[in-house]
C-alpha cells in the first residue's frame, strides 16, 4: 500500500495487514459504488478514488487505513 495514504498516514509499505486490520484499522475500497456493490470486503467503507480528496474528513486520522481496489493500481495512488 504505497502512495499517498501510506505517507499521508504514516503506514511502511511492508505492513501486517491482518494484524492492522484485527487492531482497528480502517479498510478503504477506492472502487466505484457499482464496482462496490457488486461485492466488498465485510465493514469496508466505500469512497471512490476520484472523491476521495474531497471525502478525507470522513475518514479517522487516529487509525491506519489500508486502501484497496479490484486491481490494486487505483488504492496504489
């Protein structure tokens, strides 16, 4: 996961992301909301990649977030 999110909140591109995940992290799908809908990971937030610089404050800054998407090129960004 690297890329913006990975700098903008301080992951290291080899994370444990079981282990981020078991201890609250937040799990981002960066895909469309019909890509979304068409099936998601269980309590994933859905915030497409071209809104989501206007959608940062939904998102909580006291957890790392892991970015993801059907081919891993848009939660790269």
């Amino acid at each position: 996961m690297a890329g913006f999110l990975s700098r903008f909140f301080g992951l290291e591109d080899k994370a444990d992301f079981k282990a981020l995940l078991e201890n609250g992290a937040i799990l981002l799908d960066v895909r469309t909301k019909e890509e979304y809908k068409q099936g998601a990971a269980i309590n994933s937030i859905n915030i497409s990649l071209d809104s989501l610089s206007s959608n940062l404050s939904k998102l909580k800054k006291d957890k790392p977030i892991i970015a993801v998407c059907a081919s891993g090129m848009r939660s790269r960004s």
